[in-house]
C-alpha cells in the first residue's frame, strides 16, 4: 500500500466532525464493565452488546472508525454479517487492537511497558486480510514520586515506533497511543511535564524507526489535573495546557490527533474537546477515541435488559457519538 493510500486512511478517520468509538476492551477488561452492571462474560453477550454498539442507526454519522478486539473482528450479527462488513457498509473503519497489554518493566518497580511486538508481522498481515484499516497500541506511563523513569519512557515510546512501522508495512495506519495516566495526586503543570516529555520522546522514536508521520494517526490523553489532586484544573484550563503542550511536542505533518477518555466522565470528556476545538483553528484535527465515555450510559442501559432497552442504548450511543461529533467541531452546547 503506498503512502497515499495509508494518508487518506488516515485522513477519513480525522474527517470533520467524526470521531472514533473504542470497543477493543480485552475479554479480562470486558469482564470488569460487564461485572459493574452484572452481565455474565460469555462469548456471546460480548457479540451480543458489540453488535448493539456497532448497528446503532446512524452511528457513521459522527463515527469514522472502530476499534475492536481479535475476538470482535471475527465475529458477526445475529443475522450472519460480519461486523467488518456492516461497518463498512456504515462508513466505520474497522480498527484492531494489537498490543499485548502493559507488564512490569523489570527493574523499574510500578512502572510497566507495553509488549506485542513478537509475531506482530504475521499478525497484522491477518488482520489487514480480515479487513483491518488501522490499528492501536496503548503505552502506559505513572506519574508517581519517582516516576515515570526516562528508561519507561524511552521502552515504551521505542515499542510504540517498532509497532507503527510495522503496522505501514502490512499497509494500515497505526495509531500510536501513550496513555499518561490520571491516577495520582499530581497537579496539571506535572501532567504537562511528563506528557510533553513522552510526546518529545515518541516523535524521536518513530523519526529513527522511518515511521511516515503522514500515515499515522497519534491517540493522546489530555493534560488534567490527577484524579486524587486537591486542586482541580477547570475545563479551560485543560483545554489551553493540553492545546499547548501537543503544540509544543507533535509535529504538523501527523494528519490528526485523537483522545481517550481514561475515566473523564462522559460529559467532562466532551466539555475537554469542545473546549479545545474553540480556540482553534490548530496544526491538526483534534477529535475522539473515546471507550468509556462512548459506551458507559448505553452498556448501564443494555444490562438491565437486553433485549426491551436494545433500542434505547443504541439510540444513547449515537447521541454520544454526535455530542462528540459536534465538540470536535467546537460546536458542542451543554444542556441546560
Ligand atoms: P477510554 O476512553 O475509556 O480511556 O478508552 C480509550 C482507549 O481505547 C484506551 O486505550
């Protein structure tokens, strides 16, 4: 696949006003949100609550893409279609989570680094056969007294660059994905730092590993205060932080930058990016890629019955879906 063909990839899952949904919870993550609302984690209630999710009517609206799990991928409707095809179909991207989860960095205690890379060639060549069209690798750092480490950075931020050059070798896009943790008592100035020091990083990495930043898209966590912070930065602050420091560390050529949520809640993590997109215009698109504040209101809605509330949360998904959409246009208005 040429550089073209990867940059219009690229460019489709950034396009005004749409955003990404990230449904590729590991079947240990699922267990955990499927827990919190009392669902068995079987095979087919995980099919079952993807499929809710992903024939949601008029989710391609605002969803330009998808990030699913190796089961997910495989798996189809009710009816026999592959989810694949009733994306496509949609005008959603299918995305595929290829990392391996983060284990402890040895000789860093509390810090871990991402692994996945063993195999990933044969990996991504079946996934993109599959259908895939991009794909994401999530890289954890905690801040904590001491951490995170330049040595986790600079693992984490290498693998990250392994990852995305092999994901344009097989001919899909790699999103590239350093979560920075909100977990700690840190204020907004750390958070800052120690994004700004991992983005700086990541970018010095994939430059030596000739990853085309034309071709990649970058899933970064917003610049906020730490959940256990007595002093909590408001929604303009985090706009304006976050807005300066992605200037600060990543380059114009990278088609558009997304964010997760990492335990926002739904309308904070919309207030974030409305706030953001209203002091553009910026370098590049800024939108979503979004799990929990995507999906929480429909899953809570979903468990309490299946099968009489599957209308009502697939119509509370789309509604996130579009309120998102309108933040990354910076024309989101909060209910009165
Ligand atoms: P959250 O938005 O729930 O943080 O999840 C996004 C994601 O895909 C993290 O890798």
């Amino acid at each position: 696949m040429s550089i073209e063909q990867l940059e219009a990839i690229a460019q489709a899952m950034v396009a005004p006003g749409k955003g990404i949904i990230a449904i590729d919870e590991s079947t240990n993550t699922i267990a955990k949100r499927f827990a919190a609302v009392n669902v068995p984690n079987s095979e087919e209630n995980r099919r079952a609550y993807r499929e809710m999710l992903l024939t949601a009517p008029n989710l391609g609206e605002h969803i330009s893409g998808a990030i699913l799990y190796d089961e997910t991928l495989r798996q189809s409707t009710r009816a026999g279609v592959p989810f694949t095809k009733v994306m496509m179909d949609n005008g959603i991207l299918p995305g595929i989570k290829v990392d391996k989860g983060p284990q402890s960095l040895a000789g860093f205690p509390g810090e871990v680094v991402t692994e996945g890379l063993d195999g990933l060639r044969e990996r991504l060549n079946e996934y993109a056969k599959l259908g895939a069209k991009f794909a994401k690798w999530r890289a954890v750092i905690t801040i904590g007294e001491d951490s995170p480490s330049g040595t986790c950075i600079e693992a984490n931020c290498h693998a990250l660059a392994r990852y995305a050059a092999l994901c344009q070798e097989a001919g899909i896009v790699p999103m590239v994905e350093p979560e920075v943790l909100m977990d700690g008592d840190h204020d907004l100035e750390v958070c800052y730092d120690v994004t700004e020091a991992t983005l700086r990083s990541l970018f010095g990495s994939l430059y030596e590993q000739n990853v085309m930043l034309e071709g990649t898209i970058l899933k970064a966590s917003m610049v906020i205060s730490g959940k256990g912070c007595a002093e909590q930065a408001d929604v303009d602050e985090v706009a304006e932080a976050t807005v300066r420091c992605l200037k600060a560390a990543v380059p114009a050529a990278i088609p558009g930058i997304v964010f997760l949520s990492g335990g926002q809640s739904d309308e904070q993590a919309t207030a974030h990016l409305n706030a953001m997109n209203q002091i553009g215009p910026h370098p590049w698109p800024l939108s979503f890629s979004y799990g929990r504040a995507m999906q929480s209101a429909a899953l809570k809605l979903w468990a309490k019955d299946m099968a009489k509330n599957f209308a009502e949360a697939q119509k509370t998904v789309s509604m996130r879906a579009k309120e998102n959409g309108l933040a990354a246009l910076g024309q989101w208005q909060k209910a009165a």
